[in-house]
C-alpha cells in the first residue's frame, strides 16, 4: 500500500490548522478551559470505500462561557474570530445538544469553512455551555491495493499423515470468506465484518490449522470425506 505523495503533509498541516484555530476559540469564547481534553492527535478512518480516506476531528468539546457574556454576545464573537481568520462564516438558528436532559434546546450554531475544513460552535440560549466541533476534509493518503488471496498452509501434497484437508476451507487455513482479512467489501459503508469468521480471521472448523485429524471426525464431518468409507 503506497503513500500518496504529499497527502499525509498537507492532512497533518490542516490539522494543525484546525487545532491553533479551536484553541484560538476557546480560550476567548471560554477561558479557562481544560485543552487537555481536545483530543486532535491523530487522524482516523472515516470513509471505508476504497482508498481509505482519514479526517482530523473531534468530539463535541465543551467549555463555559464567562457569567457576564450573554448567549447572543458568545455568538457575534464566534463569527468575528473566524471571519477575521479568513473563513467563511455562517450562523443558525437551531437546537443545541447536551446536558442532562434530552432532545434539543433553543440555541445558535456559528458555523466556519475554510479549506475544506469545518468548525461549528454551539451555544445554547439558556446554558453556559458552549459546545465546539471540528474537522478537516477527508483525505485518502493511500494508493488502493488489491487484495492478494493467501496460498494454502497445507494441500493433498503436504497433509500430515493421519489427517485430512479441512473440507471448510479444504487447507487454506484462513477463513475461506475474507482469506484473513476479517472484513469484507461492502457497497454501501465500504467493509462489513465478516459473517463467516466474525473477525477471527482464521477457518472456525480447523482454527488454521488447515487440516483434521481423522480420528477426531464426527460421523457428520466424515460425511464429508467419502473416501474415508
């Protein structure tokens, strides 16, 4: 699987971007808020289609706004910072998530864009709470590679003596749905588990081992070797 050339510099670069800029935000929109807890380390999986496509995000992180700064102060200040910082800047009006009660309460989204990147502050009209998302684009940052077939770890050339060829995966050890990979393609959300193996990975009869003693054959496994008579 080879890199794409200079797509993991230019993800990591926007990722950086998006971190300075959240920081920016939160320390002005709620000081004092614990930026350990702004989780932008590495990028993840977002896309499972082929290539693979990885995006820097995080988790709704929340903060408190001063007592004296009002919900509608929160928001005009949100969109002067990133409208100074070159995004493009929208605001909605919609529910605002969290707490400990459920559905949505009234409240603004400040939304900002800016190369592919996305920000979103929530503040809610009734609640100190301010709420903050971010990600970058989604990138793939690795060339498509095809699936190689594993070989299998025994044939009729090289089965112990005494055993028989697992009629499941007839030697090839891995499971014979995935050939190991423990996933399979799926056309609407990329890869799907396995229904075969369920991730073991391995054939579910034989473990990998390729092959079955005949001695320990049920009378339904020797079902499937009527040579055995």
């Amino acid at each position: 699987m080879g890199d794409m050339p200079g797509a993991r510099e230019e993800l990591d670069r926007l990722g950086r971007a998006l971190r300075a800029q959240l920081v920016e935000l939160i320390n002005d929109l709620t000081p004092g808020s614990d930026l350990r807890l702004l989780f932008l380390d590495a990028p993840r999986i977002v896309d499972w289609h082929e290539p693979l496509r990885y995006q820097y995000s995080t988790s709704s992180f929340n903060g408190e706004r001063p007592a004296h700064v009002s919900a509608a102060e929160s928001v005009s200040r949100a969109a002067a910072l990133l409208g100074s910082a070159g995004w493009e800047v929208a605001i909605s009006q919609e529910g605002v998530g969290g707490g400990a009660r459920p559905g949505p309460r009234p409240g603004s989204v400040v939304i900002g864009r800016r190369d592919g990147c996305r920000i979103e502050i929530r503040v809610s009209d009734h609640r100190s709470i301010v709420y903050f998302d971010g990600r970058t684009p989604a990138m793939a940052l690795y060339e498509p590679e095809e699936f190689q077939w594993p070989e299998p770890a025994r044939t009729a050339e090289t089965v112990t003596p005494g055993y028989v060829l697992c009629y499941e995966c007839d030697g090839l050890g891995w499971c014979p749905g995935c050939g190991g990979r423990g996933w399979v393609y799926d056309k609407v959300r990329g890869r799907k588990n396995c229904s075969v193996c369920h991730r073991d990975r391995v054939c579910l009869i034989c473990r990998g081992a390729a092959q079955l003693a005949i001695s320990l054959l049920s009378p339904y496994q020797r079902g499937y070797y009527p040579e055995l008579g």
